[in-house]
C-alpha cells in the first residue's frame, strides 16, 4: 500500500511514501494525519 496523496504532496519521500502505509499522528485537539514526515517538518 502507499499514501492516498503521493501523486500530488510536495512532500513526499520517494521509496517510503509510495511503498509503505503512513503512520497515524495525532496532533492534538481531536486531530489526526497519516503521514511519514514529523509534525515539525510541516511547519517550514
């Protein structure tokens, strides 16, 4: 499986993101992302 959104995320990791199913990150207040980058990375 892969993430839904490699096609079209400006960051995505070719070889991970397309190979393997992202992982559930909770962000706080009810929020959720599937996504193989850090919650950090988001922010630059």
């Amino acid at each position: 499986m892969r993430c839904f959104f490699f096609d079209r995320c400006p960051l995505a990791v070719e070889g991970t993101c397309d190979r393997e199913d992202p992982p559930i990150r909770r962000l706080g207040e009810g929020h959720a992302i599937e996504c193989h980058r850090s919650e950090r990375e988001f922010m630059h």
